[in-house]
C-alpha cells in the first residue's frame, strides 16, 4: 500500500495528491527529441581522454575568472579613463556637462559632473531608486549598469532607477551594451511601461514624447509588458506608445502596435510551445485533423517551436494521415526555413526513409546521397550509406525512366 | 529437491532482458541502440531531474548533460544493478550538482544585489499540485529529498536507492522516515 493511501487529514490527502501528479511529469516528445539532437551531436564528438586534465583546467579556469572578477573594476577604472563616482551628499541628480577641469555643485540635490570627453566618460552612479543620470544639448556619457553592462546615453537623455533597481530610460536615447550573463540571469531595462529583457546583446531604447522604440544590434532582447511580451533579433526595430492606456492599444503584441518603423508586427508571432502540446493532446486522443490545425498555426510563427511544429506536421501527415508524398513536401518546406535547424538531420532522414518506403529509387537514392554528404558525423550515415548501397543496387532500368 | 529449486536464478523480466541487450548493443556501436535507450529513460530522467529541483529553463540542459554522461560511461556499466538505477545514480548526481552550483550563484546574487532571476514555468506543468509539491521539496535537505523523491515518486525500493545514493538501507530508511515527517509538516502549513 502506498504511503497516506488512506490519508487522516487534508494536508495528507493534498501530499498524496501532489506525490501521485508528480509521478506524471515526464515531458513532453518534443523536448526530448530537442534534447536528443543535441546529445547526439556531443556524442559523435571525440571523448576528452583524461579527467584529470579537464579537472585542472577547470580549477584553472575558476581561479583565473575570480581573479578577473576581483581585478575587472580596478582595471577598468585605470584604462576607460576618469569615473565619475556619486558622492552620498548629492545623489539624486547627475547631469554630464561638456569637457572642463572642475566639478561643482549645480543647486540642491543636483550636481553637475565633468572633467572628461563626453563620448569617454563613464558614470558609475550608485544604482538606487530615484538617481538620475541626465545629459543635455551636446553631451553624451557612459553609464555603468552593474554587471558589466553599459548605456551610451545620447544628448538630452535620462536614465534612473526603478524600484527594483533596474534601469530605467526615462527620456531621450541610450544604446546598450550587455555581456552574456550567465545561466539563468536576466538583465532587465525599462522604458516608460515596457520592460526589455537580455541575455547578452547590444540594443538601442529611444524614449521620445510619445513613443518608445527598441533596436536590435546584436543577440536577441525580450519587450514586454504585463504579460504580453515579444521577442525582437539583431536587425529588429520595435516601437510602442509611451501611454499604451491613452493609445487604447495592447503595445506588447506586434499585430497591434502603431508603428512607423520595419518592426516585428509584419512578422509572424513566436510560436510557443503550449499549441504543441495541445496538438500532442489532440493527437492522442484521436483528432488528428485537430492536431494538424494547431501546427499549421504554429508552423506559422518562428522559434524552436515554430520548427519544431513544422517537423511534426510533416510526421503526422506521414504517419497518421499516410499522406508519404505530402509529408516529403512539408518536411521540404520545413528544410526551406530552418536550412540549419536542430531537427535538419531528422527531416532529412525522415525524407530518405519515406521516399525510400514509396519506392521512389531515384528521389530517395538522390536525397540519401545528400544526406550522407551533408552530415558526415551522423549517427545515421552508417545506415543511410548502406541504405544507398541497397537502392543502387535495385535501381533497375525502369526506375531510372 | 529444496536447495535445487533455491539455486534456480529468476527468469529476467523483459525490460531488464531488453536493458542488457540495449547496453550490449550501445557497447558495439549500434546507433539505433543509443536512440532507443534515450527514447525509454528520457522521461524518466525529466521526471526526477524536476523533482530535484532543476529549474526549467536548466532542464534540457540537465538532460542533454546526464545522457552524454551515460552515454559516455556505458562501458564502465558492469550490469550488477539495474541500468535505471546506474542513471538515476548518474541524474541525482548531476542534479544535485546543479543545485550547488545555483545556490552559489544565488548567493553571490545577494552580494552584488542584482535582480532577482525570473523563474519560469513549464508549461506541460502548470499544475498547481506540482507546485505545491516543488514548493514542499524545497525546503528538503538534498540527501532527504533524493530518497523521498525516488521512494515515492520514482517508486524504488529501498535496497535500490541505496544502490543510487551510496549508503546503507538503514540510513535509507532513516532519511525516508524524516523526510516524510518534514513533508507532511509542511503540508499542514499549506492547508488551512
């Protein structure tokens, strides 16, 4: 009998109930066959022969990334040339005035910093709620953002501090600069409503008197609001209205911004993958045609779970459908978007496989060939040559017609 | 008669059959082996790195890394115990790795007063049982957690665990006592 079967209380009954659901969570197909491809791939690589050595060269490593990590301040003091530091007595606003040699005070609670180039100064302001860092006509600062991150503040520019001690454009133009943060860190920056977030890029915000707009250099930045979020790429401009509530628009979801500018909104939305696990409910129960529907959706918008949607549909319509000659074309189709996707190998196979099945010796004998070339470190090419072998050998005089 | 039909070793169920043909084919190369043997322990290896508490944006990557580690280790495998109980002591490893590794990371959050990270959710998991149930496992020591999880939700037994976790089934035992003890409290925490 299993532990609190026969629960004496809620709390028990509530244990056992989570215990039993627990026991349910095994992911989903399309997870880990994302996760196969790419333990496939690191399987095919040559196995490091010694741990000690990788041990080592770990510690080593640790050691010398705490090393920078305690140098990093101290040598960018000494090589980006003056910082300006916030003193506690004068904190709230700091305004980078053009090059002279003083600093003095501008009236209370403000004061005005100079000393340095404006494109070359660097502010280290202390990051709490209710600092301002503020440019004017022909001034332009650097302002460290923690974390190794910086804000090229453009002339007639604010930047401050929200309660959350994030960032926050307050007006003007400020084009940032993240490094890759590590696993599981976010760097978030706000600009009027909408919060940006980044893993390690390079991205331009601009908050004007109505609008704000967000520009992709480099990597990939999240804006959003409430829960409504879009994801922007390097190349991807973005603009919403600064008071989303007077604009009565819902600014997040790209089909619905006002904008001027090439943005995301012609693009299809992020696929997620919620809509496959829904076509994987809808398959096993039996609607199949309601499957297909939830991917075609899917297929439609971009991401992982766009490509891997479009692979399913190409599945389901071999399998489920027995449609062999339209999943080739669909898996084609996938090929066509996603040339270097995660699943590129599986399509390919899959392709090899089913003309293969249909007896399309020539088509199947072409796209094994192609394989073969194409992924050289293949798990499968051992199977997929001999499976080349055997359809040369059956190519008869009438499949050549 | 008696001592002869004591002798008689039990017939292999087929899983274990078919686990032992599985990693004798792995050994030789066959590549359609390795994909089946992901195929049959990859849910397996989700279900208990997420009752460990990886979060989920680690969760592919926690499997991505223990299956090369077995994949890599097959041939060290001498197939005294089960292979599912060789993985699941390769996952718990890794898992608990992984926790070490974010506590630190935490920590060191808390130092330099970043922002907070963002958890999310998976979506296959939106239930709230499984968040009340990884809410209660957190506050588990890992070792505790480690033997209630696969006790209860992995369904091993004892003498198996211990296999996994490298210790006696007593103190196996005494872990399971305790940690239920600690879970039904906090159970009674959440329910009014």
């Amino acid at each position: 009998m299993k532990w609190l079967e026969e629960p004496h209380d809620d709390a028990e009954r509530l244990l056992r109930e989570c215990l039993d659901q627990a026991a349910l969570r095994t992911g989903d197909e399309i997870t880990h066959r994302r996760v196969w491809a790419k333990v496939a791939d690191a399987i095919e690589a040559p196995e490091p022969r010694s741990y000690g050595r990788f041990i080592f060269a770990g510690a080593a490593t640790v050691l010398m990334v705490a090393a920078g990590l305690v140098a990093y301040p101290h040598i960018r003091d000494l090589t980006r040339g003056p910082i300006v530091q916030m003193t506690p007595i004068a904190k709230n606003v700091v305004h980078a005035t053009a090059p002279t040699k003083s600093e003095s005070k501008a009236g209370a609670g403000e004061v005005t910093i100079a000393g340095a180039e404006p494109q070359a100064t660097l502010i280290e302001s202390e990051r709490v709620p209710g600092n301002v860092v503020r440019t004017r006509a022909g001034e332009r600062v650097r302002v460290a953002l923690g974390g190794g991150a910086e804000a090229d503040l453009a002339e007639n520019s604010a930047i401050t501090w929200d309660s959350q001690h994030r960032p926050s454009i307050e007006k003007g133009m400020a084009r940032l600069s993240v490094p890759h943060q590590p696993p599981g860190w976010r760097f978030s920056v706000t600009a009027g409503p909408y919060v940006v977030t980044v893993v390690g890029t390079k991205f331009q915000v601009h908050v004007a008197m109505n609008t704000v707009s967000v520009d992709v250099t480099e990597g990939v930045v999240e804006v959003g609001r409430g829960s409504n979020s879009t994801r922007l790429v390097a190349g991807d401009s973005w603009n919403g209205p600064l008071y989303p509530e007077e604009a009565h628009t819902a600014p997040a979801a790209p089909q619905e911004r006002p904008s001027a500018l090439p943005t995301p909104a012609a693009k299809a939305p992020v696929a997620t993958t919620r809509g496959l696990q829904d076509a994987q409910a809808a398959l096993q129960a039996g609607d199949t045609r309601k499957a297909v529907e939830i991917l075609t959706r899917a297929a439609q918008g971009t991401g992982p779970a766009a490509e891997n949607a479009s692979y399913e549909l190409g599945r389901i319509t071999r399998y489920n459908l027995n449609r062999p000659r339209q999943a080739v074309a669909l898996w084609d189709k996938y090929r066509t978007r996603f040339p270097a996707g995660l699943l590129r190998t599986e399509t390919d196979l899959s392709i090899v496989e089913t003309l293969s099945q249909m007896g399309d010796v020539r088509a199947a004998l072409t796209e094994a060939e192609a394989f073969v070339a194409r992924h050289p470190t293949s798990e499968r090419r051992m199977d997929v040559q001999r499976l080349a072998e055997r359809l040369r050998a059956s190519e008869t005089p009438a499949s050549l017609k | 008669m008696g001592p002869k039909q004591q002798t008689k070793p039990p017939a292999p169920t087929p899983t274990a059959l078919a686990d032992a043909e599985l990693v004798r084919s792995c050994r030789a190369g066959d590549v359609t082996a390795w994909r089946s043997l992901y195929d049959r322990y990859a849910p397996l290896v989700h279900r208990f790195a997420s009752a460990l508490g990886v979060p989920v944006e680690e969760r592919e990557d926690a499997a991505q890394d223990i299956f090369i580690a077995v994949f890599r280790s097959l041939r060290h495998f001498r197939g005294e115990a089960q292979l599912s109980t060789w993985i699941y002591r390769i996952a718990a490893r890794h898992a608990i790795r992984l926790g070490r590794r974010r506590r630190t990371r935490e920590n060191m959050r808390l130092l330099m007063i970043k922002e907070k990270p963002t958890f999310l959710v998976d979506p296959s998991e939106r239930s709230t049982q499984i968040a009340t149930l990884d809410r209660m496992l957190e506050k588990l020591p890992p070792k505790k957690r480690t033997v209630l999880v696969l006790f209860e939700i992995e369904g091993l037994s004892a003498k198996e665990i211990s296999d996994v976790v490298g210790c006696p089934e007593n103190t196996v035992w005494s872990r399971l006592h305790h940690a239920r003890a600690e879970m039904v409290k906090a159970a009674r925490r959440m329910v009014p």
